[in-house]
C-alpha cells in the first residue's frame, strides 16, 4: 500500500466516528471533555457552532452519531453523546457575549426565507452576522416548524424551543407569522437577492381503504399531533389503533396515552426488526406499555351503525423471493377493536406553491431537482434545505442543509459562484505534557453506559406537557463522560525516527498496530495481530521505516486512544496530538481556499 | 515507567487458543523498564509463544536474578508461579524448584550481568547438569539496573555514550554453553518476533537445558553509535544461519523441504522442529563445528542466530539422577520422608 496521506483532513476527521457520522459535524469529544471539567457553557458554544441547536438535539436529535461512536464496537454501548448534550445546554451559562454581533450597517442584500423551521431557522443565524437582512415567511402563528407542532411537548418543552429560536430571532429576523407564501412567482418578482425554501414535508400520508371516510374517529398523525399541539384537539378514543411503525408513530401512542387512551396499540406491517423507529423512541413507547403488533397489514376500517369499531388487519408472513426481494403472505384475517385511528405511516412534501413555469425543475416523484451540495434548485437563487430539498429527514440534517445552503447563498449574492466551497481544514496539537503525561484523561474506564432517569409511570401522564426524561444527575455525568474515547486525540506517527523495538505494538490494548511487510491492503489486514475485517474503518500505512524497510500498519477500528503507543514510544515517532476538524460557515470560513465541485 | 496501566478492554476481536484463553490472559503487570527497552519485546514474545503453545499459566514457573531483565517476569504470565532469586542465583534456585516439581514449564529470564558475571559459576553448572528449562539471558552488554557500566558479554572495542572503551574480552554465552554440552544453544534479537517466537516454542518444549541469547537493546544505556549491542548495529550484522520452525505435534507435518538444507528433529513430545540452514555450510549437530563457525563469524564482526545446535537425546537432570516420574510434589508424605527405620537402612548399606 502506499503510505497514508494524513494531511488530507478527511484521514482523522474519519477516525472520530461520532463527528463523521454527525450530518453537522459536532466536535463531539471536544464539548465531552468540556463538560468534565464543568465548562457548560464553552461546551454548549462548542455545540452551537455546528449545530445550532444543543438543547433541542440534546432532547430528540436523531443522533446518527451513536450507532457510529466506537465505544460501540470495543464494549457494545455507545457513549450517550446526545444525552450529554443536553447536559451542557442545561447547565449553560449566559451567552449572549459570545453570539456574533450583528451588524448595523447591512450589507444591502434582501433574503426571503419560507417557513420557520429549524433549516430556515439555520440560514437565519448563518446569514444575519454578515449583515443580511432576513425576512422570515411562516404559514402558522408559531415558529420551529415540526419541532414544535409534531414532536411532543413531553420530548421536547416548549421553554427549550423558545430560548434557542429566540436567540436567532433576536438577532434581528424580519418574522411574518400567518403568512403562506401561496405563489413563489409573485416572490421572486419582489426584491430579493435569494430565496431559501424551508417548508418541510408537512403532510401525513393517507390510508385509501374500505371505511376510511365513514367516521370520524380516523386522524393523519402530523396533522393530529399538530392539532393537538396547538390545543384544538384535547381527547381521543379509550382504544387507540396507531398504523404505522415510524417515530412518527411511536409520538401518536405516547401522546394519546396523555389525551384519555387506555389500551393503545402500535399495529405496523413489517416485523419488529426492520420497524422504522429508532430504538430509543420503541423503549420509550414500551415503557409506557405501549402493545406493539407486527406483522399486520390493514385492509379495512370496521364501522357498525356510523361508528367506528375496529380495523380488519390481515396478518402476514415475510420471506425473500428469488430476487432477495422481500414478499408478504398473508395466514389470516385479524380484527382489533378501536375506538379511533391515528395513521402514522409516512409523510409526503406539498409544493402548491410553487409553480412549474418558474425554471425550477422537478423530478418524477414530484421533487424538487436540489444540488447535494449546494442546495441549489435548477432555478438561480432558489435554494431548499430541510425536509423540502429531499423528502422527510431530521433536525440535524435539516441544519446542515442550513448551513451549506447559506454559504451557497453568501456566495450567489456576492457573485461567486455556488460552486465555489471553502474547503474543511484542519489543526493538530501535541497532547504531550510530560514523560507519561497528556492533556486529556487517557486511561480507559470499563463503567458501562449510564441512564437516563425517567419521571415516574404514575407522574408522567398527568399532563401532556410532563417531560419524561430527566436529563443526567450529575454523578452520572461525570462518569458518561469518562466513557468517551477521545477519538480526536489523534496517534500521529513519524517513521524516519521509529527504532522498530517493537514496544507499540506490544503495549496496544487492543492488538491494533504492527510493524510488516508492505503490502496489499486485504493482505495487511489479515496481518494485523488481530486482523482488521471492518472494511469501514481505515487501516494506516506508514512511510518506509528507515531500519528494515518495514512498515508500520494501524487498525484504527478499535483503538481507544490510549496514549499507550505514544507513551511506550523512546523516540516520539508516536504522538498524541488534538485534532481540530474547521469547519467552513458562511459567517467564517478556516481557509482563503475553495475548492471547485464539479 | 507508565501512570496508567494497560487496560483491560472486553472487546470481541481477540483470538482464543485452545484453552479458551487470549492474548490477554497471558498478560503480566505493567512494565516498569525504560520505553523501548528490547526485555520488553521478549516479554512480548513469552506472552504469544505461550498463548500459542497453550500452556496453561499456572503450569509454569518464572524464575529470575536481578536486573533489568531479572525484573521482566512480572510482566508475563500472572497466574503463574514465580521465585526471584538474589543476583546471579537464579540457576541454583530453579534447581532446587525443578527437583521438587519436574513437571513444570521452567521459564528462567536472566541478564548478562546476572548470568556472566556474578552468576556465572551457578549458569555454566544449569548447563551442565542439562536442568529442564528454558533459559533466556537478555543481552544487552550492559548492568541496565545499576545505570550501565559494561557487563561480561560487551565487545572489544565497544564505547559507553560518553565514548570509554572496553577493553576487556567478551564472554559469549552460546560458546560457553557448546563447551559445556548445552544440549539446546541458540541466539536471537529482540527485534525481530518471527525467529524469536519459533524459537522459544522449541526451548520450551525441549526437553533439557534450552539456551537462548537474545540481544536485546538497552535503549537507555547501549543504543548509541559506538554499541554493538543496539537495535541499529543488531540489525546491520546479525546473520541468519539456521531458521527455525517449530511444528507442534498436534499439527500434521505439511512442509516440504530439500534433505540437505533442512535438518527435522523430533521433539519427546511428538512436535517437530526443521532446522533450515540459510548457510549450507552450517552443521547445527556438531557442536565442535559450531563453536569454529561462531568464532570465525565473530572476527569478521557478525553476530550468528539461529538455534545452532541441538541435541535432542541428551539426557536431563533427572534422568541421571534417576529421580521418581512422580514430582516430590505430589508424592505422598510417607514416601516422601520414609522416617528413620528408612534412613538408618541407607547408612547401614554404607558400612
Ligand atoms: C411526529 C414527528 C416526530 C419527529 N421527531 C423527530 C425527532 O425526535 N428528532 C428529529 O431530529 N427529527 C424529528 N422529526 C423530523 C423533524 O421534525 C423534521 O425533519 C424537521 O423539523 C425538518 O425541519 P424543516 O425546517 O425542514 O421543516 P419543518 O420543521 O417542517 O418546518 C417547515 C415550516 O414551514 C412552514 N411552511 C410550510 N409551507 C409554507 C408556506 N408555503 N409558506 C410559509 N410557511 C410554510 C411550516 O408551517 C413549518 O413551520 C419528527 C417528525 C415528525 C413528523
Ligand atoms: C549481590 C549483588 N551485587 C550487585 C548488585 C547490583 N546489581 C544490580 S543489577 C546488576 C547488574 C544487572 O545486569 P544484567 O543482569 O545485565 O541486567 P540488565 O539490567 O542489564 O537487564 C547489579 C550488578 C546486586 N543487586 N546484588
Ligand atoms: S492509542 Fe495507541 S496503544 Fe492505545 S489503542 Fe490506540 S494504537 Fe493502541
Ligand atoms: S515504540 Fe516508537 S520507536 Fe518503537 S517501534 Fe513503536 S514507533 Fe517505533
Ligand atoms: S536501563 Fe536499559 S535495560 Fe534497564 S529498562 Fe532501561 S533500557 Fe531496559
Ligand atoms: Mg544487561
């Protein structure tokens, strides 16, 4: 192989499984150890850099960067980042010295950005230190999009919603509330440099089978939950049959548990192990004694004398055909009695008001056609971000989108082309601070993950507005954060130095280095000590060292950041050294340089 | 020197060896040497030559003098027995232990100093004797524990850091041992894993007094410019002339070999060893041969490795002493001390 570039930022970005896998790249180690030495407030900044929004996240992210985290793979459990996340927005300072300033004088650019939802939200806080002048559309009386009308109140309070839109608003949003940009047309014609479309995909998808509009006891769960958000809708059936098996779902039984539900059923088609929800929000409905049924597809709403009595399911068996496809069969018929439905099983994007004779193409689902990068519409100076640019996601990505399309923005309204990025930049430091010394707590702690208290089950359903988890104690998060392996703390290596005395290798925990012939990389990895079979993960080859002519090789699948090989190391050829991913913003990018996408 | 110890990490990725045990269960404590001290790359090899050889760790003993390398066997094997002899007498005591237990695996670490200087008289008798064990002398040339004055095994014309000579000849404890009638003599590098491991895999299973010289740099104190015992030089002149492959009994004997480069020698217990000579030249069964070939080698300023000399059928400290199979150890108390009517019968028979 050849030897490693490790000046490309990409090498150690990827080593730091969390921040690689977090659609905004949060320094994820960085704030971890920040909270350890109590530092709230710098840790909660260190967040909102890149993702805007700690106290949310903290509550609902999705959190891809869990399943990612390598604690995962040395011990099973990931570290609670998200957990840990709400920790520093709990216990955050005052920050209002550290916002950017916004200027007074404006830089004489108008942006018209459609919805008040989190990637809108985004633009907004990218935007305005620059000197823009936002002005914010929203159909509804309230901001934060589906934050707040679809997620729960017992997920996600209200009170945290606010204080982190208000700061964005504060910044000086030129907000409509209850104005629905109807005709995208008519906004182009009126003087903005640019237009962000942040609208979501706000609508349930239907179910069109026997019954459905015989009653009206049968809901569209974003459309329920919204209304139930904003008060309209109080109280629900004592049998409540939720179709779908989405997180969307798993909201639905949960807050119909809050409006009057006794006996509330999560009745989905496919098996328990390919339902759409994450793992958590499953706990979560279970530990409320939430029945999951699987297997089970609807055909037919039961209605005797205009009421609704129940869904007729056909229970199914799935199996591959010969094409790996997977098939259904159905065994039998099943009828479970209910008084309401809340259908749950999928959301679609409404784009009414956008007409197709602006130059802005869509694609054959009736998508917009949006650049990955840029967020870019075939349309100049149209921009989408969010659940609008590629159909339902998540907060974190919605943000992302928010960031990457200001910078689009930035550029388009000064001229230089979309195209042109700022690059990802990066800075390593030496860790070293004496003979067996380093400038973070290298030694591995075996404690497994913590959890999180939960109000109790009689306390909970009291209100709909009771938040159910409690956020860490700190005795907990002072050993969750000990958990974290410090993956920033990259092992950089200098072969010309290396003596080959072997004491890397024989020190590493976990068998992750050798010192070898080169060669090919399937073959290396099967040399390694304990052979490296995780394609996803890099192995490192070094220069040829100056001795023999060997290598050193690196799996850096499971190497937990020790210090050892460092520590071990007579010459220094291994260093401990802080790696510090910068990340371009509109408001500041780390390097002059951009590179052009193609 | 380390503050934090290596840690134990429950991660699935370790290979198991026939007795369910990885690696990491042939693990000792945290090594106390200098960073990238050779003892500890020997340790290393210890560690998998006995993970691969499947010895369970509470079947072998450690024994060591003092030094540096006397101190490397708390960091191999925790759970096995273990005796820490006074300076250079560490073979009179692994005498005494061998007697009273012949069934354990003997794994005596010793340093230049313990072994050729003050211990010399204590090693050449081991050898003598052929005592069943391996016995590993990591050679640096230097006293590494007492900040490294110049040991037995220094070369001529080698320099301290500061640039004094030695003046005085070395001893080579591979000759010393052919002289002897070692039955078992060989000599490796810290630095290189693939000859060291076969090769302790064969001195354990040895049945007889196994030598193993490895130079074994003292990064501290004997890795500069004017050492013949540093990493650098180490790997400039050292000189393959037999490899070493060792075939455990259990595995089927697969290799094909050319009969007159490769010598099979037949372990007691059914495992195999191919001497492959890399010089043609090189007669690993002659022990008088050896000696000459060493020497010569040697002038010329190379360092010969390899197992250089084998004999298999020699017969061990309990053969000619024509001791019970059964170890003292578990003989019964009766037998064990047959009481005075026994004793008085003896002496009778020397009257
Ligand atoms: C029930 C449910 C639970 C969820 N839970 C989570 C979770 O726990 N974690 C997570 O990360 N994600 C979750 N999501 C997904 C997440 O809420 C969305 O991905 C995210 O809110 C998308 O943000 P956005 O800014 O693109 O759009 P939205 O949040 O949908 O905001 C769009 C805004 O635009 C407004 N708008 C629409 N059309 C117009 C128009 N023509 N004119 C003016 N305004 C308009 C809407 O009223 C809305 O306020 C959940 C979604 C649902 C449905
Ligand atoms: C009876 C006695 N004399 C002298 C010493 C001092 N002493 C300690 S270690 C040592 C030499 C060790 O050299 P070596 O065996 O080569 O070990 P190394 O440290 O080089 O590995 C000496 C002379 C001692 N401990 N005991
Ligand atoms: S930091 Fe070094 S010693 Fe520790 S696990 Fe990683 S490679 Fe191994
Ligand atoms: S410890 Fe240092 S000098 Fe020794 S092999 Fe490893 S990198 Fe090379
Ligand atoms: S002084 Fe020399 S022999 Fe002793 S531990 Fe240090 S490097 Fe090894
Ligand atoms: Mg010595």
């Amino acid at each position: 192989m050849n030897p490693t570039d490790t000046s490309n930022p990409d090498y150690f970005h990827k080593v730091v499984d969390c921040q690689w896998a977090c659609p905004a790249h949060t320094d994820v180690p960085e704030y971890i150890r920040l909270i350890a030495q109590g530092r709230y407030t710098d840790a909660y900044m260190v967040n909102r850099e890149s993702n805007v929004f700690p106290g949310i996240l903290g509550r609902v992210c999705d959190r891809p960067c869990e399943p990612a985290c390598r604690r995962g793979r040395v011990d099973e459990k990931p570290v609670a980042i998200c957990r840990l996340k709400r920790v520093a927005a709990d216990l955050c300072g005052e920050i209002s010295q550290r916002l950017p300033t916004i200027p007074k004088k404006k830089n004489g650019k108008r942006v018209a950005l459609i919805g008040a939802g989190c990637a809108s939200l985004t633009v907004a806080n990218d935007l305005l230190p620059l000197g823009y002048e936002i002005v914010m559309f929203e159909k509804l009386q309230q901001t934060g999009g589906l934050m707040r009308s679809n997620i729960p109140a017992f997920r996600l309070p209200p009170k945290v919603l606010d204080g982190e839109i208000n700061i964005i608003l504060d910044m000086g949003v030129d907000l409509r509330l209850g104005a629905p940009v109807t005709s995208l047309k008519e906004l182009l014609t009126e003087s903005y440099d640019a237009v962000f479309v942040g609208t979501g995909a706000p609508l349930g998808r239907n179910l069109e089978i026997p019954g459905r509009y015989d009653t009206d006891q049968i809901f569209v769960g974003i459309q329920w939950l919204e209304s139930v958000a904003f008060g309209h809708t109080n109280s629900i059936g004592e049998r409540v049959v939720v179709i779908g098996g989405g997180n969307t779902a798993m909201d639905c039984c949960r807050t119909s548990l809050r409006l009057g539900g006794k006996e509330v059923k999560v009745i989905a088609r496919k098996p328990m192990d390919m339902l759409k929800a994450s793992d958590w929000e499953l706990e979560g409905a279970i530990e409320e004694n939430v029945e999951m049924v699987t297997n089970h597809a609807p055909e037919e709403f039961i209605i005797e004398n205009g009421k609704l009595t129940g869904v007729k399911f056909s229970e199914v068996e799935w199996y591959e055909d010969e094409d790996g496809r997977l098939r259904s069969k159905k065994l039998k018929d099943v009828v479970v009695p209910c008084d309401s439905v809340i259908l749950a099983i999928g959301q679609e994007n409404a784009f009414s008001f956008i007409e197709r004779d602006i130059g802005l193409e869509f694609d054959n689902w009736d998508m917009p056609i949006v650049d990955k990068v840029t967020m870019q519409s075939t349309r100049e100076g149209v921009f989408f971000g969010g659940d609008a640019a590629f159909g339902p996601l998540n907060i974190i990505w919605a943000v992302e989108h928010g960031h990457q399309a200001a910078i689009s923005i930035h550029n388009y309204c000064q001229g230089i082309p979309v195209s042109d990025r700022p690059s990802y930049g990066m800075n390593l430091a030496s860790t070293k601070m004496g003979i067996h010394e380093w400038s973070y707590s290298n030694d591995f702690d075996a404690i497994t993950r913590r959890l999180v208290p939960h109000v109790s089950l009689n306390e909970r359903f009291q209100n709909l507005n009771i938040e159910v988890e409690l956020g860490f104690k700190a005795e907990q998060t002072v050993k969750e954060v000990e958990r974290c392996l410090n993956c920033d703390m990259q092992t950089v290596f200098k072969a010309n130095i290396c003596i080959e005395c072997d004491a890397c290798v024989d020190v590493c925990p976990v068998s992750c280095l050798i010192i070898a012939k080169n060669g090919s990389e399937d073959e290396l990895r099967l040399r390694l000590k304990t052979p490296a079979l995780n394609k996803d993960q890099d192995i490192f080859v070094s220069e040829t060292l100056p001795q023999t002519g060997k290598v050193m090789v690196k799996d850096e699948n499971v190497c937990i950041h020790c210090g050892l090989c460092a520590e071990r190391c007579p010459t220094g050829a291994w260093d401990m050294q802080k790696f510090t991913l910068n990340i371009p913003y509109a408001t500041h990018s780390p390097c002059t340089k951009r590179k052009k996408i193609a | 020197m380390s503050y934090i110890t290596k840690p134990k990490v429950a991660y699935a990725g370790l290979n198991k060896n026939k007795l369910g045990l990885t690696i990491r269960n042939y693990e000792g404590g945290m090594s106390t040497l200098c960073a990238g001290c050779g003892h500890d790359s020997i340790t290393a090899a210890l560690i998998q030559a006995c993970f691969e050889l499947n010895i369970p760790p509470e079947r072998a003993a450690k024994m060591s003098g003092i030094g540096c390398s006397s101190k490397t066997p708390a960091y191999f094997l925790n759970a096995a027995h273990g005796i820490n002899a006074v300076h250079g007498r560490m073979p009179a005591i692994a005498t005494g232990a061998n007697a009273a237990n012949r069934n354990l695996y003997y794994i005596g670490v010793s340093g230049d100093g313990d072994s050729l200087s003050i211990g010399l008289g204590p090693f050449a008798h081991s050898i003598r004797r052929n005592l069943n064990m391996l016995y590993i002398i990591e050679n640096n040339g230097v006293y590494g524990l007492t900040k490294g004055q110049f040991s037995a095994s220094a070369d001529m014309g080698s320099t301290t850091p500061k640039g004094q000579l030695n003046q005085q000849p070395p001893i080579d404890p591979v000759l010393l041992a052919l002289s002897l009638g070692g039955s078992f003599v060989a000599r490796s590098f810290s630095g290189d894993k693939e000859q060291l491991v076969p090769l302790i895999k064969a001195g354990l299973t040895h049945k007889g007094f196994a030598l193993l010289d490895v130079i074994s740099p003292c990064v501290t104190f004997n890795d500069h410019q004017g050492s013949t015992k540093s990493y650098a030089y180490t790997r400039a002149h050292s000189h393959e002339t037999i490899h070493t492959d060792f075939i455990p009994h259990a595995d089927e004997i697969k290799v094909e070999y050319d009969e007159g480069a490769v010598v099979p020698v037949q372990l007691h217990d059914g495992s195999q060893i191919l001497l492959r000579k890399v010089d043609p030249d090189y007669n690993p069964k002659d022990p008088g041969d050896a000696i000459s070939y060493i020497q010569h080698h040697h002038e010329k300023g190379e360092i010969v490795t390899g197992l250089l000399y084998l004999d298999d059928n020699a017969r061990d400290l309990h053969a000619v002493a024509n001791t019970t199979d059964q170890p003292l150890t578990e003989l019964s108390y009766d037998k064990l001390c047959p009481g005075a009517k026994a004793l008085e019968d003896v002496f009778e028979a020397y009257r």
